[in-house]
C-alpha cells in the first residue's frame, strides 16, 4: 500500500459525516437493495416511508 493511500485511509477513518449526508447514504442502500429484488420499488417509495418512520420516531 503506498503512503498515500495509507493517509486517505487514516483520514477517512476519522472523518465526521453530517447526519444528511448519512442518511442520504442509508436511503440509497434501501432503494440499491430493495429494487434489485423489487423493480417496482422507487426511490419516492422509499424517501415516503423513511419520512413516516422519522415522524413516527418524535
């Protein structure tokens, strides 16, 4: 492994993800996972019941 991709992992490591950006990420991994078994599934689909299940958390 070279230093420099050494210091981009180090970096990564310690790196502070803003909760956005997190759970951006996370509804991406639903729709990539759930529309590979479901093509029916959208992304609308899955931004709808995550905003239900924020609401339902408050």
């Amino acid at each position: 492994m070279t230093d420099s991709l050494q210091k981009l992992l180090d970096a990564a490591k310690t790196a502070k993800v803003p909760p956005e950006h997190r759970e951006q990420q996370r509804r991406s991994f639903v729709y990539g996972n759930t529309h590979f078994e479901n093509e029916l599934i959208t992304r609308e689909m899955v931004d709808r019941e995550a905003d239900k299940l924020a609401k339902d958390k408050k």
